[in-house]
C-alpha cells in the first residue's frame, strides 16, 4: 500500500499536523457515495484500519505525536473510539498508562468547539458559533482538532513540562538528552513507533515536522538516529519548522534559537533524505509574492500561519498517495538529490491560485505574473534569480469544464524548468485543497461553483481552494545557509555552555 509514517514534534509541528489532518477529513465521504474528485487518492497511505472488540472497524492516521507535559491541552489519550469496553480498539487492549501521562487527562477546559464537538455525539448542534469564535478561544493546537487519534499516537515527553522557566526546553543539547531519557522512561521507539511501523505491507518512508527552535530539534536528531539504525535506506522527508515572530526576550535568547536553528539544519538534513526548512509566511512576504489581494492573516497566531503551510504539505505531498501513476518517496528524493550531495530543499505554495472568474483567457491576458508563488522560507531569502537542480510541481483544484487549461498550466511553467528535463515532475490533479471548518478564515477571495477565485468581502470560508506548490533543491537556499553561517560567526560559543555538552 506504499504506507508513509507521519511524525509530529512540538507546538509548531502540532499545529501544522492538526490542519494536515482536518483537512484529510474532507476527503472521507459519510454519504453514499465518495465524490469524484477525491476518488484518485488513496487514503491507505496515510491511514491505518484497525477493529474494535465488537467488530467496528475504526480508520485513524498512521502518526505519532509528541509535545511535552501540559502541551496536548484538553486532548485526552483516550477517546470515544478508544474508551474501553466494546469500544477498544483490539490492538490497544494491551496498551500500558506511560509514567506522566496522567499530565494529559489533568483538567484543562475545553474551548467551546470541542464542548460543541463532543455534545454532537448524543444531539444536533449548531457549530457555527463555536467555528466562528475560533480566532479568539484558540490557545493550543487541540482546541481545533477534529480527529480521533489511535491511542498510541499521543506521545508526551515526561521529561520536561510545558513553560517551565526553571528547567526550558530550549536548546538542542537538552533535547538530545531529553530522547534518551524519555526512551529509558517510556520506550515509545521500542513499543509506539514499531506498532505503527510494523503492521505496513510496503512502508515507502516517512514524513516528519519538527520544530527547531528549541530543544525539539535535537529531540529529533535522536529520533532519527534510532530510525536511521533500523531504515538505512528508507526515505524520510523532514521538515523543520521556525516561527519568523519567535519571542526574543534577550539578545542572548535570539542567539540561542539561531544556533538551535544552525544545528538542525545541519545534524536533520544529514540524517534525511530531504531536509525543508520552513518559516512561518509573514505579511510582507504575501505582499511581495502577490498575493495579498486574496489573502490577509494575523502572522502572530500560529493558528493561522499554520494552516498555510499545513496548505503546502499536503498538497506537496499528493504524487505519493494517488491510486494510480503515483510518484514514490524514492522517485522523489531521486529528482531533488540526484547527486546525493542536496538534500536540502525550498518549498513554495500558491495559495489561493488565481484564476479569474471569466476564465483561463482571461487570467492569461491580464496577468503579469502568472508564478506569484509564497517562499516559505526566511526574510533574509533572495530568489529573483536561481539555478534549479531537480523540482516537483503539483497544481491541483483547477476548473475542467473550461478551455485553454493548457496554455494557462504553460504559462504557470513557464518560470520553471524544461519539462523534458528528467529532474522535473508535474502533476495537474482534480482535486482542489478541501477547506476543513477550521480552517482560519483569511481569504479575501472566494470559489464560485465553477472554481474560480473572485473577490470578495465575506468572510465566509470557500469549501476549497485551487493550489500550487513547487518542491525544489537549487540555489536559492545557499542565502539561508550563509545567513545561519553569519549568525554563528557572530556569536561567542563559550557564553553557550549548555550547546557544548556531549560534543556540540
């Protein structure tokens, strides 16, 4: 089934995680039939199908999840399908209560969504008020989750609790350490993850999202030493994961997240097969790729930054999951590290793409730009100009019932490599974005029924959205890499003691 294992570390990386998996949701049909658009993936890589003691089959994301003490919010281990009784699922009955665990189920009030989620399950609700208040009730990630997780999926690491000032996790040291004291403590490698390994027929590699400005991006390194002393080969896709509004509360703080950020993408990117660093998208970067007549968003609420990336992984990740004329995991390193010297990668996203309401001939002739595509990458990036050594191209949710698709789809290659060049892969999918209702409402455009984006000043949420993401390994990360050389020559090592314990 070319099965791809999903792993979650940190707040970031949970935030992203949550809107990947709402909006996986979308695609399940609850009716009678499955819509047509959504038939060309197959959700098996993804998901995993287990069964309850009462026969029920049970259809949860192939993931784990890990956030410290008090960072899964109100979220319990435990849910309506894994609850106990007739209801566990079979392959939990023998799940054991981790030490610290008990930090999950403590009290913590739930936002009034999740009340309203967990009344739908013995009455009808009006959600609409609970969804439209999102924007103000949100404080964790699991304030707008929508799914049920196999119980096994919830990871806390017992080691260090949420905004504890005396014991931070805050460098990559002590997340290195924090591993493996957590792994002596819980074995979640030995028992979580192997579960979810395998019970795959044709595991085609993993995807993890980390974040790296504290101490997870070392947590991560140990993660992916145990991973890579079992996968030698296997393909993993990581990306790595910085806030562009990080809190500095001191100069000495804001050197500290430049080195964790330096020895991520230094220690992940050698242990990946592709390494992404990604930035959260900020208002002057809408601004300048020209997007901003479609799209406003508060760049301070991880809620909202969020969801754009979240946008850009999934869609980036559709060739791996269609039914038919799927592209692997392997082909895809295989086009962006040909030389097994680049495994670091840039990912963009057209979010919404525009399309006018009139039609293809018409964005063709009133469009100057036909790439304005977001770098989600730092601000200190320049890509005016690039050389591009391997890139995928995914364009999805493009109307069909109207002519001159093609030369619109040239147009919006044209900026992009040689479509004969065996380094370059295009895939032009039905399937539009689906827009779970969480998703933040920050679109100043919305879709007809015809899939066109058109202004306008409702803030009411498109059900979809067109999108295009480009993956690519070339020049226009050598910025990046310099940038992070000129922040570490800048710093005094011995002032970060802490950084060099165990050989940093």
């Amino acid at each position: 089934m070319r099965e791809i294992v999903t792993l979650q570390l940190g707040s970031l990386a949970n935030h992203v995680g949550t809107h990947f998996w709402n909006s996986q949701e979308e695609y399940f049909s609850y009716g009678d039939s499955t819509p047509a658009k959504t038939q060309e993936i197959n959700h098996d890589v993804l998901y995993r199908q287990g069964e309850t003691s009462s026969g029920d089959l049970t259809y949860t994301p192939r993931t784990l999840i890990y956030d410290l003490k008090g960072g899964f919010g109100s979220m319990q281990k435990y849910n309506r399908l894994f609850s106990g009784g007739d209801s566990v699922d079979t392959d939990t009955q023998q799940v054991p209560w981790e030490q610290g665990i008990n930090c999950i189920n403590r009290h913590i009030t739930k936002n009034r969504y999740q009340q309203d989620l967990d009344r739908m399950e013995s009455e009808h609700v009006n959600m609409e008020a609970a969804i439209n208040q999102l924007d103000q009730t949100v404080n964790n990630w699991s304030d707008y989750n929508r799914i049920y997780y196999h119980p096994r999926s919830i990871n806390p690491i017992v080691t260090h609790q949420m905004d504890n000032d005396i014991t931070p996790f805050d460098n990559f040291t002590i997340g290195r350490q924090s591993y493996r004291d957590n792994e002596k403590e819980t074995d979640i490698f030995e028992n979580n993850f192997r579960f979810f390994v395998e019970e795959c027929d044709n595991l085609q590699g993993f995807q993890i999202l980390t974040d790296v400005d504290d101490a997870f991006g070392g947590f991560s390194e140990g993660l992916l030493h145990n991973i890579r002393d079992e996968f030698a080969k296997t393909p993993i896709m990581t990306y790595g994961l910085s806030d562009s509004h990080a809190q500095y509360r001191t100069d000495r703080h804001k050197q500290k997240i430049m080195l964790n950020r330096a020895l991520s993408i230094t220690r992940l990117a050698d242990l990946s097969s592709i390494y992404v660093p990604i930035y959260t998208p900020t208002q002057s970067a809408i601004k300048k790729c020209g997007l901003s007549p479609y799209m406003q968003f508060n760049e301070l609420s991880r809620y909202h930054t969020s969801a754009i990336i979240a946008s850009a992984i999934e869609s980036n990740s559709l060739p791996y999951r269609l039914k038919h004329n799927a592209m692997t995991m392997v082909d895809a390193v295989g086009k962006l590290n040909w030389v097994r010297s680049t495994s670091l990668a840039s990912l963009y996203v057209t979010l919404p793409l525009p399309i006018s309401k009139n039609g293809y001939g018409d964005t063709l002739e009133n469009s100057q730009n036909m790439n304005p595509t977001l770098l989600l990458l730092d601000r200190f990036s320049e890509h005016d100009k690039k050389d591009v050594y391997g890139e995928i191209l995914v364009s999805r949710g493009l109307p069909v019932n109207m002519r001159q698709q093609t030369e619109y789809l040239e147009r919006l290659y044209s900026n992009f490599k040689d479509s004969n060049d065996p380094l370059q892969a295009r895939f032009s999918l039905d399937c539009a974005f689906p827009l779970a209702e969480t998703y933040p409402r920050i679109f100043t455009s919305c879709v007809n029924q015809d899939g066109f984006i058109t202004p306008t000043a409702s803030a009411e949420l498109p059900r979809s959205v067109p999108v295009f993401t480009q993956l690519e390994s070339g020049s226009v990360l050598k910025a990046t890499v310099d940038q992070h050389i000129s922040n570490l020559n800048k710093i005094v090592f011995k002032d970060f003691f802490e950084q060099l314990q165990n050989g940093q």
